[in-house]
C-alpha cells in the first residue's frame, strides 16, 4: 500500500469493518470483464456468507470458477475543500479475496442465515424448510484481506 498511514492491519479492526458493513461487492471472473455484484451479507469468524436464487449468472460464473474478490466500505463522507484538488474522502474499508463454496445441508444453511440476518437486526429468525430448501446460501472463506481508512 502506497499510503502505509492509511493501512488498517489489526485483525480486530479489520473485522470491525466486515461486522459493520451493510453491503459486499463480490468480484467474479467473466472473461473478458469481471462480473460485479453488490450483496447482503453477513461476517463470522474469517468467512462472508450470502444468499441466492438458485439460478442466475453470479451463480453460473461460481460454479465455474469460486475464486473471488470483494470489497466492504464503512463511514464513507466526502471531504469539501475550497480547492478541487484539496476535496478528499473519510471511509474505512476491508478488500480481500478468497473461495466461494455452495453450502448444502439443510442446517448448515439455516446458521448462514441467521449469521447474515445478524449483520442488519438482533434476535432469533425462523427460516421455513421450504424456503431453506429453495434458497442458494454461499460462503466465502476469506483467504486474505487487507484495509485502509482515511479520517481526513
């Protein structure tokens, strides 16, 4: 990182971020350009978990290929200054990349979600069987990650 001042390197305050965080953008391999996409998503212990319909192109592209990049911005403000060149922005943010597995079992799927719904409200959720059984749960195992804030 060119701005090593800027660099957030503490386990804790990287997961800070990710606990934080509202939304993901997951980066996806799609030749000849990557595939971008905003998610919900929930964070515990070194994994992001998301979920899907079953069918789509963010799915068909982890299907192929489940290496993947993402990127969660926190306390993002811009910075006004008397000079264009002096305008700045405040953020904290978490980039990192890892691989994307499909989660399958019934149960494993419920603690994802309830893992994803604890990253936006407190408490216990009920997830039918039903719509269990018809939902896509993902998790990513994070393999590296690194930060960066800016408090200007």
């Amino acid at each position: 990182m060119r701005r090593r001042e800027k660099a957030v390197t503490d386990r804790i305050a990287l997961e800070q971020i990710l606990w934080q965080g509202k939304v993901c953008h997951l980066a996806i391999s799609d030749l000849p350009t990557p595939y971008l996409v905003p998610l919900n998503y929930g964070y515990r212990n070194g994994m992001l978990y998301f979920h899907s319909a079953p069918q789509g192109h963010k799915i068909e592209l982890l299907r192929r290929q489940p290496q993947v990049s993402f990127s969660v911005v926190i306390d993002l403000g811009i910075v006004e200054a008397a000079a264009a060149c002096n305008w700045g922005a405040k953020f904290r943010s978490v980039i990192g990349s890892g691989r994307v597995e499909f989660i399958q079992g019934i149960e494993e799927k419920r603690e994802a979600l309830q893992v994803l719904m604890a990253q936006y409200a407190e408490g216990e959720f009920d997830f039918p069987a039903e719509a269990v059984a018809e939902t896509t749960v993902l998790r990513l195992v994070i393999e590296q990650m690194v930060g960066k804030q800016s408090r200007i």
